[in-house]
C-alpha cells in the first residue's frame, strides 16, 4: 500500500493541510478560524463515512457527491489555492494526490 495508515488517513491528512495552508496563507490568520475549522471537521466526517473506504476515487471523480453545496464550495475555494501550491510547499502530498487522480493507486 503506498498510503500508511490507509487512503482515508491519508486524504484527512492533505485536506487538513491544505485548509490549514489556505487559512493562514490567504486568510492570514495565524490559527485555524471558525469558519476553516468547521470546513475541516466537516470534511473529516465526510471522509470517515465515505462509502468507497480506502478505494475512495478523488473527490472531484466521485460519483457521489456527499458534501452539501456551501461546504463543497468552501472546499473548492481552498483546493485552488492551496492545490498549487502544494508542490512547492509539499511536494510528497501533491505528487499522492496526483497519482491518485490519474487512479494509479487506490482510486477507481
């Protein structure tokens, strides 16, 4: 398995980084906010009760959008800044999460 601790782990692991990255980066905060802490909350109950478990296809591919509208948004916004930005910052998390998205490992 090339994701220890599993694919979820994995996945609560990138996207709480990048909402921590996008919060301090472009928010400017220097901890989580209210509103980026409960994006992050959301988003790992999502995870945790994700039907596909550790075959989870990226979340853009997803046949099953689970997120509500707003919070799928929120996520959006973050994903677009952070998600660059990532290679320069975290190139180990982006280089998963690409390879994820081209369904090389785990995704379907």
């Amino acid at each position: 398995m090339i994701f220890p601790g599993g694919r979820i782990n994995y996945e609560k692991r990138v996207v709480e980084r990048m909402i921590r990255f996008y919060c301090i980066h472009r928010e400017g905060n220097r901890e989580l906010c209210p509103e980026c802490r409960e994006l992050l909350a959301y988003a790992v109950v999502r995870l945790d009760c994700c039907r596909f478990g550790d075959r989870k296809p990226v979340c853009k591919k997803c046949p099953v959008h689970c997120y509500k509208i707003s919070m799928r948004e929120r996520m959006r916004c973050v994903m677009r800044y952070a998600g660059p930005r990532l290679l320069w910052y975290r190139p180990l998390d982006a280089f998963g999460h690409l390879l994820c998205r081209l369904r090389l490992f785990g995704g379907r």
